[in-house]
C-alpha cells in the first residue's frame, strides 16, 4: 500500500480560539475551515465490519467524493455523518460539531439527498417542502415563500401540486434535492444523487452541485461514477470493503496507479524494433516491438518527453504511422486499487 | 433551472437562492407534533379512502350481527330491555377502535417506508414527535369513524340507547381512550416491524379471536366454560363492558376502572417500546 496518499488526518488547534463561536469543536474559526471530519471512524455490525478506520475531510466550500462501488460503506458513512447512524468507534464532525453529542446543532446545518428520494409520495411537492420548512421552525407565510422559491429553482412548480406519488423518478430526485436545501444548509450530502437518472438530468444536476460549491456550501458525494468524481470532486477518497484505500486529488491518485504512457504504431517489423532500441537508448522503457508487433507502448513521466520519445524516433530515422498520448484515468486508479484491497485483505 | 440552457449568471443567482440561510430558527417539541399531525390529517381529508375502508369491518359485522342474531332467541343472561343492536352497538365501537388503531400502526410502517423518516432523521426532529402525531392522527380518525357508526346505527338500523347524551358522549371517550392504547401497541409493533403484512396479520391473529372471547356478542355468563374463563381476563370484556353500561344503562360500570387502568399501562408500554423500535436505524 507504500506510495498512496494517506487520507489527511485532522489536528486539533492546539490553541483554540475561544470567539470563533463556530461550534465547539476547537481550530474549527479559522480560513479553510474543515466542514467535514472523519477521524479513524468504524462501524461494526457483529464481525462484519462496514467502516474499518475511515478519515476524511472536507474544507468549506469544496467538493469531497467518496467513490466505491456497492457494498464499499459510503452510505453508512453518510448515514454516521448525518447523525443517523452512530459510529462504533472513532469521532466525526460536521459543520463544526460532534456528531455524537450535537446532532441537531448538524442537522440545522446539513441537506441530505440519499439513494431513495425520501419524500412524502402521499403529499403534493409544495406540501413536502412546506412541511420541512415548518418542521424547521419556519412561519406559515415564509415555508410557503421558501417552498415557492425551490420549486422555482428546481422546475417543479408545474407539478407542485400534483401528490408525489405519481411523479416520474427524475422528478422525484428533483424534489428530493429541493427538500434538502430548504434550510439553506452549509453542508451537503448526496448519496448516489445520480444513479438511475438519464444523461441530462445528470448534468443538470452537477451543474446544480458545481454552482451550490461556487455559493460556498461544502459538499459529500458518493458515486460510483468515476466521471462524476472526475469532474465534481476537489478530493477524492477511494473506498473499499469498509476501507480508504485512497485518498487526494484525481490527479493525485491517476499519479498514484497508471503512468502516463505514449502509444506508436509503427509501419513494418523492423521500424518497431529500431525505434524500440532508440527508445531504450534515451532511458525509455518502451514495452511490445517483439516477434513482429507493430505496437510500442512508451510509459513517461512529463509531457515534454513527448518531445523525446519523437526526437528519439526521429535521429532512428523512423516515422509512426500514429502516436497517442495517455492520462492514466480514474478508472484505472479505481480497479487497481479495488484489485490490490481485494488481494491483500486486513 | 429549465430544461433550456441556462446562462451561467442566473444559475450562480439561483445557487444563492438555494443556499441563502432562511434560519427559521427551529420549532419546538409541540409544533413538530402539531405540524406532523397536521400532515397526516391533510392526507386523510384528501384521500379519505383510508378513514372509510377502516369502517368496513365493522360495520359489516354491525349488519350480519344484527341480521342473524337478533332473530334467535336471547340467551339467559341477556340484559332486560335491550334489543340485540343495543347490546352488540357498543362492542363494534371498540372493534373499530381496534382496526383503527392498526391504521396507526399501518401509518407508521409507511412512512419508514416511503422515506419520510430518513427525511425526518436528517432534519432537527425529535424521534418521538412523529410517534405522538400517529398517535393523535389515529385519535382523530376513530372519533370520526365512531361518530359515522353511530350516527348510521341510530337511523338506519334503529340503535335507541337507554343512556342519556352525556352518558353515550362518555362511552365514546372511553371507546375512543381504547383506541389511542390500543394505537400505542400498533405504533409500537409497526416501529419493530416496519412492514404492514405482518402487522396486520397480528392484528387478525389477536384482535379478532379476543372479541370473540369477550362480552362482545354474548354476555360472558353465557359463553361456554373455558370461552367464559378466557373473556374474565380479556381485557377486551372491560372495555366493552364498560362502554356498554355506560351508553345502555346496564350494570357493568365498575369494570371502567380496570378497563382504564389496563388502558394507561398499555399506552405507556406501548409508547416507550415504540420510541425504543423507532429509534433503531432504518
């Protein structure tokens, strides 16, 4: 597991400062706030270890992707972030506050879209936001106000008062997405928020979570998508069987697993043998050229050894008939981390 | 938000929308309960379905009751001066109470289904908030249902109670003080359940046999033996007995206190099960 990058561990401020008045976990008033904390988290069902040591964090205003296919843990982690579930072991904080010991002061705080839409089917879509306006305390005048708002925003005041039962499944989402930013919260959960959706609705909504980020909220998504985390997420955490298995930027974890790699074609046998040697000749590595493959597959390390592998062709004297270049994508990061996890269990 | 290509202005514009904090500043204990409540008694009023199909039992077995037996020769413990109706009018009462507090239970299976709770759990809502307004939804609906059988018994079918206004206005608190402990056992069975069949089933399973062994239909001096042994500590026997005597001034008013008191202890237990089963993650 050398060479991954370890998911950040949070310090605690040594010396908190007492008028940051942001919740009452320390270090939690400065710039760069850290919206989202998961220290060392676990969650265990009996033998069955769903969590096992989890970390992650999230700054404000930035977008944290939990990536991991069924079964990983991203929703019990979801669930414990949100104060539905407890951890086993291990402390966690939202928005500045102990998931433990302040639930509600989060759940003020928080918008959560899980994998199901959780609406009242029985209600109209008004009626749903209405209801969690008033459950938030809001007057009759201003949830009304507050749900005219939404449903405005999300495109749903056609359907407004139409029962939520007979809303078709995009809209649902839509309304689901609508419900959980009726407090106007600071931290946002999606739990799977794109799965079953057709490819516009999709975009629509990393839109939406693009310009919810650009608003300042912090958002947790979970995908399965490795586009998704690709072009949504600041950090992402890779999750396997309960574990991080790694963690940082996508172009931190493409480093981590694939090279990048330039591909030729070559025309003829013996154009792929002489470029091969040329290749290794100016400390290139270049795999295939053997029993006659026209194919030469050149791993690198910068793009201006682009520059060398053609100058190397060039002094052979040899010309490819193409040349690709590669980035080591997150699919690659994803399998080889999910293979390696699978080979070497705890 | 359209499904045109919204510039990019607008859509930062909505963003702030979106995220601007209302701060609506939370809402009390009392006002989630009235909130919830109001809730389910919106969904009732525009799909009163549900308060009418609950009706059903009853009053079916109000009629075939009424039909078959009133034709038969009274037995020999049968209160003076009571017609069949009278005498059976009190018991369906309660067994209405009963179904509908099964709709209670029913409720709450729903709405750990359908994902009203995981929305509840995400927001600053007490646990038990959701419970109480079940509870007072169920209240609501069996008052309305007693009042619809009483109201069709007394015109259609003849019901003349011997029990002044006031008298048959207690009956119904009492009947209706049944259903909301009865409610409790409901909400508290559906909360570990969490699936309707089962609950309903254990409705069948329980309810249907103990009005048979009860003072429902026969007086209990008239039931054979061991029927007789098992209606002396049903405590289904005290509650109609008690209603009855109440609406039809018979004796049997002394069986108030027990049916009272059994009532409050199973609205208690039923109360502190639920939030316990409740409280489990979904």
């Amino acid at each position: 597991m050398s060479g991954l990058v370890m998911p950040p561990v949070t310090q605690p401020d040594p010396d908190p400062d007492p008028g940051s008045g942001f919740g009452s976990v320390p270090g939690f008033g400065s710039d760069g706030d850290l919206m989202i904390v998961a220290d060392a988290v676990s969650k265990s069902y009996g033998t069955v270890h769903a969590l096992d040591s989890v970390s992650v964090s999230a700054r404000r205003g930035t977008v944290l992707a939990l990536l991991g296919h069924n079964g990983a843990g991203k929703t019990t982690l979801v669930n414990i972030l949100t104060t539905a579930l407890p951890p086993t072991s291990g402390r966690a904080y939202v928005a500045g506050y102990d998931v433990h010991r302040e639930p509600f002061e989060i759940r003020r705080r928080i918008g959560l879209t899980g994998q199901f839409a959780s609406v009242d089917t029985q209600l109209g879509g008004r009626d749903n936001l209405v209801l969690i306006a008033r459950l938030l305390g809001a007057g009759r005048r201003a949830a009304r106000a507050r749900a005219d708002e939404l449903l405005e925003l999300f495109d749903l005041t056609e359907v407004a008062d139409r029962r939520a039962s007979g809303y078709s499944g995009g809209l649902r989402r839509r309304l689901d997405l609508a419900a959980s930013l009726v407090g106007g919260p600071q931290v946002i959960f999606l739990d799977e928020p794109t799965t079953g959706l057709d490819p516009s609705s999709r975009l629509r909504l990393w839109e939406i979570v693009e310009s919810l980020v650009e608003q300042g909220a912090t958002v947790l998504l979970t995908t399965q998508y490795l586009e998704e985390a690709d072009r949504l997420a600041d950090t992402i955490a890779v999750l396997s069987a309960g574990r991080v298995v790694a963690s940082g930027t996508a172009d931190e974890l493409k480093a981590t697993v694939g090279r990048r790699t330039v591909t030729l074609t070559l025309d003829g046998d013996d154009a792929a043998v002489r470029a091969a040697t040329a290749l290794r000749a100016a400390g290139f590595a270049p795999a295939g050229g053997e029993d006659g493959a026209r194919g030469l597959v050149v791993p690198i390390d910068t793009t201006r050894q682009i520059a060398d592998v053609i100058r190397s062709l060039d002094q052979a004297g040899v010309e490819a008939d193409e040349l690709t270049f590669g980035e080591p994508t997150l699919d690659d990061v994803y399998l080889t981390l999910a293979e390696q996890h699978a080979r070497t269990p705890a | 938000m359209t499904t045109h290509l919204t510039p990019a202005p607008r859509r930062n514009a909505s963003a702030a929308v979106a995220l601007k904090a209302p701060d609506f500043g939370g809402s009390s204990y009392f006002a989630q309960v009235r909130v919830l409540t109001g809730r389910s008694l919106r969904a009732m009023v525009t799909d009163p379905g549900i308060v009418l199909f609950g009706l059903i039992q009853p009053v079916v077995i109000l009629f075939v009751l009424t039909q078959v037996f009133s034709k038969m020769g009274m037995p020999p413990h049968f209160p003076d001066g009571v017609s069949y109706l009278d005498f059976v009018l009190p018991a369906v009462l309660v067994d209405n109470a009963a179904q509908s507090a099964m709709q209670s239970g029913v409720g709450l299976v729903e709405d750990l289904r359908n994902g009203v709770v995981a929305r509840l759990r995400s927001l600053p809502v007490h646990p038990g908030a959701l419970l109480v307004a079940r509870s007072l939804v169920g209240l609501v609906r069996s008052a309305v249902q007693i009042l619809v059988i009483m109201v069709l018994a007394m015109t259609v079918l003849g019901y003349s109670p011997n029990g002044g206004v006031a008298e048959l206005a207690l009956s119904a608190g009492l009947t209706l003080f049944i259903s909301f402990a009865l409610g409790w056992a409901f909400i508290a069975a559906g909360a570990w359940l969490r699936r309707a069949e089962p609950l309903q089933n254990l409705a069948l399973i329980v309810i249907f046999p103990l009005m048979f062994a009860s003072s429902a239909y026969v007086p209990v001096a008239d039931l054979p033996g061991w029927l007789a042994a098992v209606a002396h500590v049903n405590p289904l026997t005290y509650a109609i007995d008690a209603t009855r005597a109440l609406a039809l001034d018979v004796p049997g008013l002394d069986h108030a206190i027990p049916a009272l008191v059994i009532g409050a202890v199973i609205s208690a237990a039923g109360a502190f099960a639920a939030l316990a089963g409740f409280r489990r993650p979904l």
